[in-house]
C-alpha cells in the first residue's frame, strides 16, 4: 500500500521577537542604584576628608612650630614662655576666638578650664612667665613642652567632637 499524505495547509513557525533591552529586569535597576550609592558615599566621604585635613592644618602647623620652638629652647625662659603663649593664641584663633585677647591670670584660667593638662607651676608660667625677669627661672623646658602639646591634643580632641 502506497500512502499518500493529503497536504495540509500548514505556515511555518513564526518565532517571537529577541527581548530588548527595555525594561529592565528588577535586578539590573537594584544594581544601578546601588552604583548611584556608591558613588555618591564616595563623593562625600572625599569631601569630609578635604573638610577634615582642612581643619587639621593649624593643629599640624603649631605642633611643628612648637617642636622647632622645643629645640631651640633647652631651659625655661621669659622668650620661649612668650613664643609659647602666641603660638597657643593663634591655635585658639582657629579653634577658640573669644580666648586670643587673654592674657595674664585670664589666660591661665582659661587653660586650666579648657583640659586638666597643666600644673599650677606651668599654668603661673604661662599666665605671668612672660613677665618675669630672666633669673628667676629654674628647671628644664621640656616637661612644660610636653604639657602644651597634651593641652593641644585633648583641645583638638573636644573640639572636633563638639564641632564636626
């Protein structure tokens, strides 16, 4: 027996178009905004560290002054107190205006308010060192260097957690 196959009327398969590229698939819009954050917490951690080192600069500046001070000035002496005294004002310049006209018993008062860092003997050195006749010191500058800087630590220290 021969077969024969009445022909159909059939079409060809029509095959659905490729998937384009729109819409996005909810994974790839999670990935672009997670990129969005990125780049935007890296914008503004740079930003706040520029802002940081900004600030930092006349801390940085004074300690480097002071150390040149330090090695320049071996025993106590009315100079080095002074030299002392206006590098500590132009610090508070930055950081604490209303203290760069003290002077005196004011001035000592208002570092012995701000941080517990310095004697009674280094505060009086401070306060009225300047204005004592040159004999009348005895005793080695360094531990006096090493307050002042304690001083400006802790000070740098507070003022950034109050003001950043």
């Amino acid at each position: 027996m021969n077969p024969i196959t009445p022909q159909l009327p059939l079409e060809d398969i029509i095959l659905p178009a490729a998937p384009g590229a729109w819409p996005l698939a909810p994974g790839w819009w999670l990935l672009l905004v997670l990129m969005l954050l990125l780049i935007a917490a890296t914008f503004l951690l740079l930003r706040r560290r520029k802002r940081l080192q900004a600030l930092s600069l006349p801390y940085r500046h004074i300690t480097i002054r002071l150390n040149d001070l330090q090695t320049q000035h071996k025993r106590l002496s009315p100079e080095m107190i002074q030299d002392i005294n206006t590098q500590l004002k132009i610090w508070c310049r930055h950081r604490y205006p209303q203290a760069v006209n003290l002077y005196g018993k004011d001035w000592a008062v208002f570092l012995a308010n701000s941080n517990n860092s310095f004697s009674t003997d280094e505060l009086r050195l401070l306060g009225t060192g300047a204005y004592v006749p040159e004999g009348r010191f005895d005793g080695d500058a360094g531990q006096l260097f090493a307050a002042v800087t304690q001083w400006l630590e802790q000070s740098e220290k507070h003022w950034r957690r109050s003001n950043v």
